[in-house]
C-alpha cells in the first residue's frame, strides 16, 4: 500500500514536470503566426518615369537637358509614346541612346535613361515654367513633372549713333567712326571686347578697346579709328566690326569708299599735261622732217 502511495506522487510529480515544457512550448507557437506568418502578395509593380534634376535654369538662348529613367512595370512588353506640353514656340526632342525618338519598345522590368532636351521661344520672358511630360503605353500613362527657369536673354546690338554704315576716306589718312552697342537683352554683359576685319594692311583701334559691363537697356558709345594705307587704289571697301563676349555678339558691316588726295589728283594731271607737252613739242620739232 504504502509503495502506490509512493509511485503516485512520483507520477502525479511528474506528470507536473511535464506540464510546465507543455505550457511553454504552447506559448511560444502562438506568436509563431505573428512572426513567421506568410507575407501578403506583393503588389503589382507600375510604370515610373522620374529624373534626377527636375528644375533647371538657362537663359532663353540655352536648351534645357534633363536625364529621366523609364520603368517598365507592365507585365509585357510596350512601346511608349512620348509628349511633353510646353508653351508655344517651343520645342522639344526625346533621345534614347543618342538617338531622337517619339516612341520606343521596352521590355517589361527594365529602365531606360531617356534624355530630354527643351528650347525656349528666343521671345520668352523670363520666369518658370511648368513642363508636363508624359509616356503613354495602351493607355498607361506615366507623368514626369518639369521646371524650366529662364532668367532672361542675352541680346546685343551694334551700330552707329545714326544708323548710317558708310563714309569716305582719303587714301593714306585716318578716319574716326563713332559706334553704338546696345544691350537689347534682359541680363548684364560683362566683359565685351571688340574687333575689326578690314582689308590688307588696314588698321583699326578702338577708344575703349573692351567694356567690363552694360546693364540691360543701356548703350554705350564707342569711337573706331581706321587708317588707310598710302597708294590705295580708289574705290569701295567693307570693314566688319564685332563686339562679343562669351554670351551674346554683335556685328556690323561698314562701307568705306577711299578717294585719292588733292596732291595726288593734282601731281596726276601735271604728269598727263607734262607728257601731252612733250609729245607735242616733239611732233612741232620732229614733224617737218
């Protein structure tokens, strides 16, 4: 009797040992379907059309390139189809691996860097402008939204206090030419330098030679002088003066017409004379022979 008593409570002890190990194991798979739960189906990827730089500023006179990437998401292959809406007088080119395109095939899960290049109307004001870009492929539309940012124009003018591009000159003298450059854009010019294509031997200098800056709307007088060599013959001759710097030239196309001096005229008419005596003289003396 007494040894079932005693192989009870080994069992019954036991029996409590083995119910703590239970106990934990049944808490601890619980939170299993918590933790280790299947994640839910992923979602279907989509198209994107994204660039790096989104805003840009140029003048109106500089194009505005922006790198973009095209992601197929679609589950095929597609052809996509682009536009962008830019305002009037502008214009816009689409270029794939160098390329100028409209459209393009692309596999379904790749990228392709798409180069996009905006000009401006050369009569744009400045401000910023809002350029939607779009790739269209049956009927998926992905939209890319652009800045452009033009800060002004550069524009400059080159002509005289008159408007007249023609004078005279006598050989072997030199003749002052008064100039006007105008700044007709909207930003500052910095640094104008200006130049002279005459004929051989010609030499031209200006008074000033270079101008650090003209704001925009301002003119400012320059003097030319050119010099004409001695013994140039009589007639017409074009000098093309140039003001530039790294933004914005300006030219203009000047009519010279070169006389002979009065000594000269007159030294020509002595010779002519003096030959017309002696042939005469020769033909009283030699003649009635």
């Amino acid at each position: 009797m007494l040894a079932l008593i005693r192989q009870s409570r080994r069992n019954e002890g036991r029996g409590f040992r083995l119910y703590i190990p239970f106990c934990l194991i049944v808490i601890v798979f619980s939170f299993v379907p918590l933790t280790f739960k299947g994640s839910p189906p992923a979602r279907a990827r989509t198209s994107t059309f994204t660039a790096r730089l989104i805003n840009l500023e140029a003048t109106a006179r500089e194009p505005f390139r922006y790198n973009a990437s095209l992601f197929n998401g679609r589950g095929h292959t597609a052809i996509f189809a682009f536009n962008a809406q830019v305002p009037a007088g502008w214009n816009t080119t689409f270029r794939v691996d160098g390329m100028q395109v409209t459209s393009f095939r692309l596999d379904s899960g790749r990228t392709q860097d798409v180069a996009i290049e905006i000009t401006a109307s050369p009569s744009v004001q400045p401000g910023k402008y809002n350029i939607p870009v779009t790739a269209i492929a049956e009927g998926d539309t992905v939209l890319l939204s652009l800045e452009a940012v033009v800060k002004g124009t550069y524009t400059l003018e080159l002509t005289t206090p008159d408007g007249r591009l023609s004078d005279e000159i006598t050989e072997g003298s030199r003749k002052p030419i008064h100039l006007t450059i105008k700044n007709t854009g909207s930003l500052p010019l910095d640094g104008l330098e200006l130049s002279a294509q005459s004929p051989p031997k010609w030499d031209a200098t200006f008074e000033p030679a270079k101008i650090e800056r003209l704001e925009p709307g301002k003119s400012i007088d320059v003097i030319a002088s050119l010099h004409v060599p001695d013994k140039t013959i009589a007639g017409d001759y074009v000098t093309n003066f140039a003001v530039k710097n790294a933004n914005a030239s300006g030219n203009a196309t000047f009519r010279m017409t070169v006389t002979t001096s009065w000594l000269a005229g007159w030294l020509g008419v002595m010779v002519i004379l003096l030959a017309v005596g002696i042939i005469y003289y020769l033909i009283r003396k030699y003649g009635r022979r």
